[in-house]
C-alpha cells in the first residue's frame, strides 16, 4: 500500500461511493495502463470494486468503486 500512486487513487476512492476511472485518471495524473494496474491490486486486496461497462459491443469505459461491505472501509 505505500505506492504513491495508489495512495492516491485510495484517497480519491474515499471520498465517492464509485468513480469513474477517467475521472481517476485525470483527478490522480497517471496514465491508463499505470491506473490500471493499481486498480487492479487493489481490486485482487478488496479495497476496490470494478464495474466494466461496454460501448456497443467493444469493452467501454468502466467505473471503479470501493466496496462497501468490505472490511477496508468504515462503510460511509
């Protein structure tokens, strides 16, 4: 958890019950492939859920949320 970059997408995800992750990307300054893979750790740890959505039929923008239920988050 000491990554920078995901303290940072940590602290985004705190404050919104979900994101989406070109509002992380921008809000955070890091590119796609780097998000990415920061969210997919914290994805496979439980503190992030993903959400991916489809724009006709290609893979489209997704979103990101943290999970509320998870033991990570205090449930606000």
């Amino acid at each position: 958890m000491l990554d920078p970059t995901r303290l940072a997408v940590v602290s985004v995800l705190s404050s919104a019950r979900w994101a989406e992750f070109a509002f992380v990307r921008s809000t955070v300054a890091v590119s796609a492939s780097a998000l990415s893979k920061q969210i997919g750790k914290l994805e496979d740890r439980g503190y992030a859920d993903v959400r991916r959505g489809y724009v006709g039929k290609r893979p489209g923008p997704g979103s990101t949320s943290r999970t509320a239920d998870s033991p990570h988050w205090n449930g606000t």
